[in-house]
C-alpha cells in the first residue's frame, strides 16, 4: 500500500500546482465580486492562527523528514504554478515539450522567464490598495484582505530575489567592458645602472715562476 500510495503521489504530482494558483484567486474573487468559497464568522486572529498553524505544520513535517527547511521551499511552492499549469495544458493538447538540462548556464534576465509572476504580483498588489481602500470605508478589515496581502508579500519577496539575481548576471558584463575600455597611463621611466664588474685574477709577476702541470703541458 505504501508503493501505490507513492506512484500515485508521483503520477498526480504535478496537479499539485494548480492548487497555489486557485488559493490566489480565491481573495480577488471575494474582493471584485464577493464570491465566498465557504461561509465562515472567524476572526482575523483566528484565521492568523489556523494560516500559521497550517505552515508550523509544513515546516515540522519537513524538519522531521529532511531534518532541515527553507523559507524558499514555501516561496517557491507558491510562485511555480505557471510551470505547472502550461504542463498540464501541454498534456491536454497532446503536445510532446522537449527536456532541457537542469541547471543550464544562461546569461538572461530571470525577468525574461517570470512574466506571469510579475503580472500577478501587479494585480495583487492593486487588490490589496482596493480591499484596503473598502475596509477603510467600511470600518472593519476582513480576511480576504489579510490574504491576498500575504499573497502579495510572497510574490514580492520572489520577484526581490529575481532582481537581485538579475544584478548578479550584469556584474561580469560590466566588469568586461570596463576592463575593454583603454586605459591612458603616465609614461613610466627606467632607470638601469650597470652592475659592478668582478674583479680580475692577478696576474702572476714577471720574476714568479710559471707553474707548469703534470706531464710538461703549460
């Protein structure tokens, strides 16, 4: 049971990603159209408590199976689903994509492969001004609110992180044209002084014997 619990958790995996679009659009359906997906008279604090209990529940369960977590983990799980979505739509249309190697080296802007995280993050961010504007006028801040700006608060951090790597990529090329550019340097003068001459052997004197070697060759 187990194994077929894993090849289903495999073979379903990618429908996963569908799920972080809906809770994204959930808040803007309630704000725009006041669409509930359920009816519930909770709190802001109580659904706080029940939002952060669901991550503490997410964090505690990787701590125990991988014995380690990252923040990123919950930022990227929210802003992938456009990959997910365009491969579902792939399968849908029976269109056969080809594999390209994780991890690939590529001088582009990150910018270039986010737009629909961009665009998202605009829309979300012009709801949260108009539920925060409505709330204001209404006197009380509801949850479809606090939601959608926690939305946009991961959008934001994400897109944070895209610009920063887009920074790092542009270093390199401005440290190679910087170092193309010629540089116009003083004239620098070399002053080189002859090294001092050994001094010669003496010469024996006139009246010293010549010393003659072994076998009468001078």
């Amino acid at each position: 049971m187990d194994q077929r619990i894993q090849y289903l958790v495999t073979a379903t995996f990618y429908l996963t990603g569908i799920c972080p679009l809906l809770l994204l659009l959930v808040p803007p359906l309630e704000i725009y159209f006041d669409l509930r997906p359920m009816t519930l008279e909770t709190t802001v604090f109580t659904w706080a408590l029940y939002y952060g209990g669901f991550y503490a529940m997410q964090i505690l369960l990787a701590w125990f199976a991988v014995g380690s977590f990252r923040w990123e983990t919950l930022t990227l799980a929210t802003v992938s689903f456009p990959i997910y979505a365009k491969a579902l739509w792939n399968v849908l249309l029976g269109r056969d994509i080809g594999w390209h190697v994780t991890g690939s080296a590529s001088r582009r802007s990150p910018f270039n492969f986010v737009i629909p995280q961009t665009l998202f993050f605009v829309f979300l961010a012009l709801t949260t001004l108009v539920a925060g504007w409505r709330d204001v006028d209404n006197g009380a801040l509801t949850l479809a609110t606090a939601w959608n700006a926690t939305n946009t608060v991961i959008l934001g951090a994400f897109l944070v992180t895209a610009l920063r790597e887009a920074r790092t990529l542009a270093r390199p090329q401005e440290r190679t044209t910087r170092s193309a550019a010629p540089v116009a340097t003083a004239p620098l003068t070399v002053v080189a002084r002859p090294l001092p001459l050994a001094p010669r052997p003496a010469e024996p004197a006139a009246d010293e014997p010549a010393l003659v070697p072994a076998g009468g060759a001078r």
